[in-house]
C-alpha cells in the first residue's frame, strides 16, 4: 500500500472485500489498519452495491441455516475485546457453551467463550 500511495499524483482509489469465500467458507476481514492514519478529510467514502449471493456448496437453500435476527451476535458484526482489542465475528456456536471466533486486528484469530470473554458490540 505504501507504493500505492506515495506514487498516485492525482487521485488513489483504495478498496477492500468485506468478505471472502475460501476454501468453501465464508472469510470476514476488518479493513487495513493502515486506513486509519489516512485522514478523514483526504477521504471519499463510497460504498459498493451489495455482491451477488451465491449459496454455500452443500447446503440446498431450503435447508439453509438461518441465524435469528435475536441473536445477540451475527456473523460480520464489529466487537471490542479488553485485551485483544477491536475485531470481526466470524463464526457463532450456540447453545450452554456458546462461543464466536473473532477476527481481531491486531491479535489474530481467536475462540471466546461469550461466558467469560466479555466482548462489547461495536
């Protein structure tokens, strides 16, 4: 990105996936955080028409599993941790030991038990 940026003259058009299908899987990444030493006044924030949605391998869209709307966590929903900082859920397991793997910016990929991990929605 470094390269990119102090070789434009005019204009930079930066962009990032909001998610990722790899491996059969649906990946959620967080924004560079190098985005955030720009500042907001050299910025033009647009956003892009919602992708196409194709249906997960294996799973016939009636049998789909639905995530509830009540849910207290979503897949792709933004948290703060008080250690690990801010990150991206990116998978849920419910039940009596539910617990979400969040993808934080700068510790990586971890599994919280949501009974002791104290995570605050963003």
């Amino acid at each position: 990105m470094y390269v990119a940026v102090t070789r434009a003259r005019r204009r930079l058009y930066l962009s990032h996936a909001q998610s990722r299908m790899l491996h059969g899987q649906v990946r959620y990444n967080i924004p560079s955080r190098f985005l955030d030493e720009i500042p907001e006044t050299l910025l033009k924030r647009l956003n892009a028409r919602p992708a196409a949605k194709f249906p997960q391998p294996g799973v016939s869209p009636s049998h789909a599993p639905l995530q509830s709307s009540k849910a207290p966590w979503r897949i792709g929903q933004g948290v703060r941790h008080a250690k690990f900082g801010q990150g991206v859920i990116l998978a849920y397991e419910g039940g009596s030991d539910a617990r979400v793997q969040v993808n934080f910016r700068d510790a990586g990929t971890k599994w919280l038990a949501l009974e002791y991990a104290k995570l605050e929605p963003l």
